[in-house]
C-alpha cells in the first residue's frame, strides 16, 4: 500500500487532531498473522514492516486502534476517502483482509521519537491541550487523550506520528479533500486553525510518547 492510511489513518492523521467520527466497532477480530503476510508483500514498501514508517509522507500505523484502521481501509475501498494512491492498493482486499491488517498493525510496538523543534512543540502543546478559545478551536486531548493515544473505537492514535503527515491531513480536512470525518467534525476544526496552529500541532504530536 503505497500511500498514508490514517488515519490509515491515517491518521490518518486523522484527527490527527484528525478526529474521523467514531468507527463502529468490528464485529469480527483480524488474524495479526494473515495481515502481516500483506504487510510484507506490500504495505511494508512505504509504512514499514512494523507499521513505523522511516518516510514522513507515510504515517505511522504501529499501536494505531484497529477499529479506525479498519476504517479507514473500508472507506479507501468505498471511495469515501479519496486517495489516488490507495484506491487500487484496496481494491483486491477483502473485509477479512482489511480485518487482518488492522489486527496486524495494531499489535505493532510504535517507536516513539522527540519532536525536532522544541519551541514549536511547546507552542503546539498549547493547542493541543487547551484549544484556542478566541477562534473555537477545541483542545485536540478532548478527543485524542492528554498522551495523544486516542480512545479505542471512537478516535485514532496520534501519538508520534509524523508532522509532515498530520499537516498534510489537517489541511486536507481544511481544503475539504478529505470527508470522511462524519459529522464534519475535523473540517470544522481544521477550518479555524491556522497555518502556524498546524503547524506546531503537528511538532508537538510528533514527539508524543
């Protein structure tokens, strides 16, 4: 899979602050040991072996919760995320498959790194935890957790992942390129953020641990 899930998001990012809505609970748990078997044959190429990609154009994948990686590979399928790249990545996989993945992912030990630059992270972390209350942006925590690991079913892991990847999908949500947040929650909130906002939300996730 040649391209950033998530929130595969993906991340998808995401949100990433990328908050896609809540993903419904799977009523069927992936087989780790079958998704690793697609993970080498092709994820591997661009989001690792262990879901920690080494590209800042990927995201990260290691640790991300299974029911919004599974999510997010349903919807690249659908076309409810649009992706150029993904789409025909998706296209021969199965909901087992996309099942097997997330399982695989999921269980993956993420490699968590320090942010690279310390005053944007600092100034990122305000965002993150308190929100900016002059233009109605909420705290990215209340959604994503204080640690930025998400909360299972409902929203994705953000922590550690890449600062390339989560601006690039805060300002897909601003642009409107990506939709697959629901109830609009994540274009809402991306439409109010700034660039600079963005930017330092995306150093400060990049270090979280």
């Amino acid at each position: 899979m040649k391209h950033p899930f998530l929130a595969l998001s993906g991340l998808i990012f995401a949100t990433t602050t990328w908050a896609s809505n809540p993903a419904p609970a799977t009523a069927t748990k992936g087989d780790a040991a079958k998704g690793q078997a697609i993970v080498d044959k092709v994820c591997g190429a661009c989001h690792g072996a262990d879901g920690n990609s080494t590209s800042p154009t990927y995201p990260n994948l290691a640790g991300q919760q299974p029911e919004y990686l599974h999510k997010q590979l349903t919807e690249f399928k659908s076309g409810a995320r649009k992706n150029a790249i993904m789409a025909p990545n998706v296209t021969a996989l199965s909901n087992d498959d996309m099942l097997n993945l997330a399982a695989y992912f999921s269980s993956q030990q993420p490699k968590p790194k320090l942010a690279k630059d310390a005053a944007l992270a600092a100034e990122g972390a305000k965002v993150f935890k308190g929100g900016n209350a002059g233009s109605g942006v909420p705290a990215c925590a209340s959604c994503h957790g204080p640690a930025g690991s998400g909360i299972p079913v409902q929203f994705p892991r953000l922590a550690g992942q890449h600062s390339k990847y989560v601006q690039s999908q805060l300002k897909n949500f601003r642009s409107g390129d990506r939709a697959n947040d629901g109830g609009m929650m994540m274009r809402v909130i991306a439409r109010k953020m700034t660039d600079q906002e963005m930017k330092a939300v995306a150093e400060y996730i990049s270090g979280l641990r």
